[in-house]
C-alpha cells in the first residue's frame, strides 16, 4: 500500500500543514481518508486523474475531516462528468447539507446520484472492493464518529487511521485491535489528550509503526520525538506530502 500525507495540520491550517486528509493510492486507483485539506487542488497537483478517485471515507463531520469534498464533488459534478466516486460521510445532516451546498450552485451544479454517490458510513456494513476492505471502530470524539482500519486485500497489510480520539482520551476509546493485533501502520492523532495519556496504549501497541498527525500544541512534536527512545515500533510525524510504502 502507497499512502500520501496531503493534510497534516490539526484543526486549524498552518503556514506548511493543510487539515487532516491521507490518499491511499492502488494501480488502478486511489482513495482518500478524511478530505478536511483542499482536496481537489492536491489530487491535481501530484499529477491524478479525477477520474481514478474511486471513494472517500471520513473519520466524523468536523469540517477539517471534511471541508475539501465541497469544491471536490461541485466540480465533479459539472467539470468532470466523466468521474464517478462513493462519499462516505458520517451523518444524515451532513449528507443532506454537502448536496445542497452543490446544488446551490445553480442548474449546471446538480448532485448526479447516479455519480456522485453519498452514503451515510454505516459501520456494520463497511466499504470492500477488491483492493480494500475497511472495519470501523466508534470512538467518542464525537456522535458517529470512527477510527478506521484499511486491509489492503492483495498483501494483506493494513493501516489503521485514529479519527480524533475523547478528549484527554477519557473515553478509553483507543481501538483495542491495536493491542491485540500486529497491524502495520498505526496513524494517530495528538490534538486532544497529552502524550502521558497516550503512553499506556503505546505500551501495548502491536503496531509495526506509528505516525502522528494532527498534532497541537505543536510543542507536542518534541514530546513525540521523545518517544522514539523508548519503543521498539517506528515513530514518525509526517509533514504534507510524505509518502511512505508498505
Ligand atoms: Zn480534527
Ligand atoms: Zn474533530
């Protein structure tokens, strides 16, 4: 699995770091996690055909999981009327308000159902195709909020991304699979709860390696820097537009 970090920030946009959004990219297409980064600009920058982005998963609602399916799906919608992609919003509100939002744009700016295909995620009934296959696992940052593991189907290697955790990770709601299984690449947020509040979960952490985004205070960053000393996995803080292989 080929994964590109295209938004690193947390919820606010720094001068280097647009909000949280990840491409995983496969041959015949790519897919995105979490589009809160200026989607479509990014996906045109590197190079992509609109046509190969095959569906987009958000972790929760908040706009900076978000914001970017806007401009995306608007011009998919009359610019690229060849595309055709599955949006994975997390509630009916949003859902119904990214539609109209398109819609408002006047008779060229339709919502084309057939095409531009938003669902509601529903986490018993998860996203499969026949290169990925996704689990979800409800957290408590918010109502329909998720972390969500990706198992790349053809070797089997799978990342798990965080979503935003409960504040001060009060909630325990760390998905247990990281315990308990060895799962390859662990991306996890550090906006809403210490390093210390962390540091339990990373000493059960099976994962091969573990990347942090979303990181604020950025002080943090040294506190991550820290922790390279004390675990035998990789630990990494990616910048926008790293790419690491799997
Ligand atoms: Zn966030
Ligand atoms: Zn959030």
């Amino acid at each position: 699995m080929k994964i590109k970090f295209l938004g690193t920030a947390h919820g606010v946009p720094l001068k280097d770091r647009f909000c949280s959004s990840t491409m995983l990219e496969f041959e015949n297409c790519y897919y995105l996690v979490d589009a809160g980064a200026p989607a479509v600009d990014l996906i045109l920058r590197d190079g992509k055909d609109i046509n190969d982005l095959r569906a987009v998963f958000t972790t929760h609602a908040h706009l900076d999981h978000t914001v970017g399916l806007i401009h995306l799906t608007n011009l998919m919608s009359w610019y690229y009327i060849e595309s055709s992609a599955d949006f994975y919003l997390t509630n009916d509100m949003q859902k119904a308000s990214y539609e109209s939002v398109i819609s408002a744009g006047g008779q060229r700016n339709f919502v084309y159902p057939e095409r531009l295909r938003f669902h509601v995620t529903d986490p018993e009934a998860p996203y499969e195709d026949e290169n990925i296959k996704l689990d979800y696992f409800k957290n408590g940052h918010m109502n329909n909020s998720y972390s969500i593991l990706v198992t790349d189907k053809t070797t089997g290697k799978r990342v798990l991304f965080s979503g935003d955790f409960s504040g001060m990770l009060a909630l325990s709601d760390v998905p247990k699979i990281l315990s308990e299984q060895e799962i390859d690449v662990f991306v996890c947020e550090m906006a809403h709860f210490g390093v210390k509040e962390l540091e339990p979960y990373l000493d059960t952490c099976k994962a091969k390696s573990v990347y942090f985004t979303h990181v604020f205070p950025l002080d943090k960053y040294d506190g991550i820097e820290a922790l390279k000393d004390k675990y035998a996995f990789e630990i990494h803080s990616p910048s926008d537009g790293d790419i690491i292989e799997f």
